[in-house]
C-alpha cells in the first residue's frame, strides 16, 4: 500500500494542538481556532482522508477508524513529547482513540460530540439512541446508488445540521460537500464497527472536555450519554440553542471555551 501523508495546516509556536475535523469538512474549519491560539500554542490542523488536500484512502480494504490515526503519525512524530488533541465529531471519535493509542503522549482532550455509535450498539441492539443516523446513512447510500449525489448530502447535511441546511448551502461550497458526502458509508462502517469496548475510555487519565449542542440530534446525544459515565477527568460543556456543527456555525461560542480550557490544562 501507498504510504500517504495528510495535507496539514500550521501555525505558531509552543505546546503542540492537533485539531481534527467532522466529516463533510476540511481542516479549513479550524482556522478561527487557529487564529486563537497561534500566539501561545504550535497548532496543526490536518485533513482526513478524501477531505481537503488529503489523497482518498489508497485501499479496497473498508476503513476502520485506526486507519485514520495511522494517517496523522506523521504529525504526530514531529511534534514533541506531549501534545493536545481537538476534536469535532467523526475527528472527535478520531481523537478519543488516538488517546488510548498514545496515553504517555496526549496531555488532554478537546472533543465536540464524538460520533462513536459503536459504544451505543454495544450497550443496547437497535432499535436505540443512533438509529437516526444509521437511517440517515441508508438513504444517503441509496441516493448514492442512483448516482444523486446532490441528494446524498442533502441527507446528510440537513439530519447533522437541520431541515433546510442544504438548501441554504452557498452553491460554491456544495461540490465539495458533495464530494465528501460519497464517502458516507466509509464513515458509517469506521463509526458503528469500531471495536474499542466502552470500558477502554476509563483508563484515559488525561482532562477531557467534552461539549455538547443541546439541540443536536439524539444520535449524538446517545453517544454522549454512554461515554460520559467513564471519562474520570471530564468537564462537560452544554450549549443551549447551538447544534452538532457549532464548531462551524457557531465558532465564536466553542473556541472560546477551548481557549479557555487549554490555558487551564
């Protein structure tokens, strides 16, 4: 197999923060973030694979979310000793792993509503909390099959962001959204498969602050409901009238609380 290397933002200097963006998005989302902190912080911001200026995934092989992190060791050996993960969603989920992968190396943890469904179907068989999404995804895929990939996204974007979200997207952006959202079954197999048992999450003795949007959909909030009892060092963070894409719609409102969060780790 090729050995590919993710295209990454940079900027500053100091204490490393690794910031991993949601599905249907690039490391572009970071960039107020990175803004933020680059006076105080080195922050990195690569792109997934098939998102951005990151190659597809280079294998006939389904990917697992293991896969992804193997995609960020590169930025990962150049960073130093320690370092500080932020996570949006599918990067969240990403970022939750990467702890357990690198315990003695990842000082703390950023996450908004890691999409970790496979902790829910582990405690309870469907019909349960992410049948919303899982539904999602076999109408996005059946889209896919007749080739409408415009009402793939349309799927997508308006169950993560609302009904009516892609209809309000700016015509510039929906290529690429769309050319992301092809991928959605990838996505759904690395989330609902992954392996890691629930209980694996205790052993991570780091700070974690974990947000939420309190209108998100019920697939996020089951996520959070299961992962929230075993994290021993967490601070949660609920935001009223915000959603599972604050990160994007609303990045005034979150990246204050990880700036302040990150001056107190």
């Amino acid at each position: 197999m090729l050995d590919p290397q993710p295209f990454v933002r940079e900027a500053g200097a100091g204490p490393a923060i690794v910031c991993i963006h949601s599905n249907a998005s690039t490391s572009s989302q970071w960039r107020g973030l990175m803004d933020l902190l680059a006076q105080r912080y080195h922050v990195l911001a690569p792109d997934s694979y098939g998102s951005g200026k990151t190659a597809e995934w280079p294998s006939d092989r389904v990917i697992r979310l293991q896969d992804e992190i193997d995609l960020l060791e590169p930025v990962f050996a150049r960073i130093g000793e320690s370092f500080v993960l932020v996570g949006h969603s599918y990067g969240a989920a990403i970022a939750l792993l990467a702890a357990l992968r690198y315990p003695r190396r990842v000082r703390a943890l950023v996450l908004y509503e890691p999409t970790l469904f496979a902790v829910v179907d582990t405690r309870q068989s469907p019909p349960n909390g992410v049948d919303g999404i899982r539904n999602v995804v076999l109408a996005a895929g059946a889209a896919l099959d007749t080739g409408d990939q415009d009402l793939a996204a349309r799927h997508f974007i308006d169950f993560w962001m609302g009904s009516g979200s892609w209809e309000a997207t700016p015509a510039q952006r929906k290529p690429s959204i769309t050319g992301s959202v092809a991928n959605v079954r990838r996505w759904a197999h690395a989330l609902f498969t992954e392996p890691t048992p629930v209980e694996a999450f205790a052993t991570l003795d780091v700070p974690v602050l974990y947000m939420i949007g309190e209108d998100s959909p019920e697939s996020a909030h089951a996520v959070a409901r299961v992962l929230l009892p075993v994290l021993s060092r967490v601070e949660v963070i609920r935001f009223p009238g915000l959603g599972h894409m604050a990160p994007v719609t609303h990045p005034e409102v979150v990246n204050a609380e990880i700036v302040r969060f990150l001056g107190e780790v």
